[in-house]
C-alpha cells in the first residue's frame, strides 16, 4: 500500500523550518522509508538554496528528491503567496520504482538537444497509467515545449506533470533539486514505474457554442471557420447564444478572455470538455474577420470557442475534480498551478488548493505556483499558461 505525508512551513529561519516540515511530513509514513521527497520553496529562502536539497534528503533518509523554487508556494490546502515558505511532499511506493534524472540542453549545428532522458522500456500492454512522469525544468534555459514534442514522437502516450520554476528574476536566479543538488539550469524529474497516477488538467475555460471545422489557415491566422470568417461566426455565435453565454463572450471580448480550443485527438466523434488544447485568441481583424491565435493553425482541425474568467476556472476545476474523484478515492496529489493564478485571478485567496482538498480529498498535497504548467490533453503533453494540472496518486 502507497503512504503520502505532506506539510508546509512559513519559518522564517530556513533549519527551522526544515525541521517542522520534515517532521510532520514524514509522521503519516508510520516509519517506511520515503521512496520519493518532492520539494517547493520561496526565494525567501535563496540564500540556503545551494544546501536545501541536502538538508531536507537527510533529515528525510528518502530514496530520492526532487522540487525548485516558486513564486507561491502550495502546502495541503494552502496558497502561500507572500512570505517565506517550503513544503514538502512525501511517498512511499513499496511496489513502484522511481527513477530520478537530470536533462541538460547542448546546442549543436544551431539545434538544441536535451540529453538525460532515461529508457522507459516497453509498456506493458493496458498499464500506461502506470508508467509516468513528473518534471520540473527552469524557464530560462529549458525548452519545455521542444521536450514535449520530441518525446510524444519518441515516446506516444508517455504522460507527464509538472510545471517550471518561477520566481527568478533572470538565469540561474531559479532553483533545481535533484537528490542532493541544487541545480541552476535544465530540468530534473522523476519517472515513475508500477505507480498509478490520474491526471487532471484544468485550463479554466468554458467551452461556447458549438464545433466548428478550420477551412482555411496560414500558420497562426485562421482565415475561414466553416467556410466564414472567424468574425462572422463569432458573430453568429453571440446571437444564438443565451443571456448568461451573451454575457460571459462579451466580458470576454473586452478583457482579452476569449480563446480558441483545437481538438488534440481528431478521431473524437464528439470532443467534450478535456479534448481541447486552449490558446488565447491574440487579435481580430475588423475587416477582412480573421482571427489570430496563439498556436498553429491547421486547416481541418476541429475547433470551439472558449471563454475564461475566474467564475470559468473555477467551474472547470471543480469538474474535472469531481470527474476524477468519482473513480475512486486518491492517497495523494501534487499541484502545479499558475502564478496568474491564485488571488490574481479569484476574489479569495487558496483557491486551487483548497478546490483540490474539497473535491478530492482530504488528502496530502503540496506543489507552487509555476511560470508554465505541464500536462496532457488528448493523449499529448503540453506546456501551459494559466492551468491547473494536478497528479492524482492512487493509494493502492
């Protein structure tokens, strides 16, 4: 059986709060050994950055760490968005294996190439579930999004959370944990094996109206929805629409809250909320309709419009929550929100967190507040903004 602990602790004085968090992090693991340790920490704490990683693993005796620094910092259902904080996040995994790594990035022929990635082997057959990854990668010198890609070519179905470091003014100003390194650079992670892990990605949007098919493109402008320009549909749209969708597409429309969400899995007959890979919408032009996107525009992808606001985000977490909840009980989460979230975007402060405690717990939980977030959409890994993406671990 897996055993989670978590705790957080705002001591200003760094082995102080070292020693309260480990402390009561480790108690719920009734003396087995913390197969894993996850970490997240203020830059109120830089200055013991280099020695953190040492520190918490020994106080721990863990297997393995891992965690960075943060702008905000989650501990159970707790947002601590000011002030000094570090939590912990721990597991035991009797029957799993986790396997730390570190990617670094080379450049060779004006081509940049991570290397460190471990072997996953050959996954068993129903079990994808059970093979996953959590990754944490510096905004400054990691490129999430190249990573993703090669590896959903390489490796199809391979599921990944986890989010970048934040916080840091410049390079080397974020902070890596791997074992006992602190690491400036690059991405550390962990893959885990024989371990069942649920993922939930909420991207805080509401779908409007319906599908509609891209008929014609050029890279990020769609030129043609359905054989209109995007304009006139949006404009349809609003007039088929009701009162509460009329409302909600025309806040949207003044405060920038409006996108477009591509269907990831193009052989969905009926894409439902989850399916969709939401970009914001960067522009219109008022005469000639077209529309730009944040992404790529490809002809013949399914598309929906979406709209994003707090009310929206928060409806779409507690959805997705409850969907998850519903199959069963998880032992323990890591959350990886973004740093436009929290009391940015919602009137009360421990929003994600506490909807995480509410609708899927009680359970254990730590994670930060990210400048980017991981997770996958349709069968495909992303890197995110303003997302909620949450590794739900099975107890069992």
């Amino acid at each position: 059986m897996n055993r989670f602990g978590a705790a957080f602790s705002t001591e200003a004085d760094l082995d102080t709060a070292v020693e309260q968090a480990c402390a009561a992090a480790i108690a719920p693991l009734a003396g087995e050994r913390p197969s894993l340790a996850v970490l997240f920490v203020s830059h109120d704490h830089a200055d013991g950055f280099d020695r953190l990683a040492r520190l918490v693993r020994a106080r721990l005796g863990a297997d393995h760490l891992i965690g960075c620094s943060g702008d905000s910092i989650v501990g159970n259902g707790r947002e601590i968005e000011q002030g000094p904080c570090l939590a912990l996040w721990v597991a035991s995994f009797p029957e799993g294996e986790v396997e730390p790594f570190e990617l670094t990035v080379e450049e060779e022929r004006e081509q940049l190439h991570v290397r460190g990635f471990p072997g996953v082997g050959t996954v068993p057959p129903g079990q994808d579930a059970r093979v996953s990854m959590v990754l944490l990668g510096d905004p400054y010198s990691f490129p999430a999004d190249l990573f993703l890609q090669q590896l959903d070519q390489g490796l199809p179905g391979q599921k990944i959370l986890g989010g970048m470091a934040s916080g840091g003014s410049g390079p080397g100003t974020n902070a890596l944990f791997l074992d006992d390194e602190c690491l400036r650079a690059g991405a550390v992670g962990v893959l885990l094996r024989g371990i069942a892990v649920r993922h939930v990605v909420s991207q805080g949007c509401r779908p409007i109206g319906r599908t509609m098919v891209i008929t014609k493109s050029k890279e990020n402008v769609i030129e043609e929805l359905a054989g209109k320009p995007p304009l006139e549909q949006l404009k349809n749209l609003f007039e088929e629409s009701d009162g509460e969708e009329k409302e909600l597409l025309t806040k949207a429309l003044r405060s920038g809250g409006l996108h477009v969400g591509q269907v990831v899995d193009e052989f969905q007959s009926q894409p439902e909320r989850g399916d969709f890979l939401v970009r914001n919408v960067m522009g219109i032009d008022p005469k000639s309709g077209v529309m730009h996107i944040g992404d790529h525009a490809r002809r013949g992808r399914t598309i929906r419009f979406h709209v994003r606001d707090a009310a929206s985000a928060d409806e779409d977490l507690r959805h997705l929550l409850d969907a998850a909840r519903a199959r069963g009980a998880p032992g323990g989460a890591l959350l990886f929100t973004c740093n436009g979230r929290g009391t940015r975007l919602f009137e009360r402060p421990d929003h994600d967190a506490g909807a995480l405690q509410r609708h899927a717990g009680p359970l254990p939980a730590a994670g930060f507040f990210c400048a980017g977030e991981i997770g996958p959409i349709g069968g495909r890994n992303f890197l995110h903004g303003f997302t909620a993406s949450v590794a739900l671990f099975d107890a069992e």
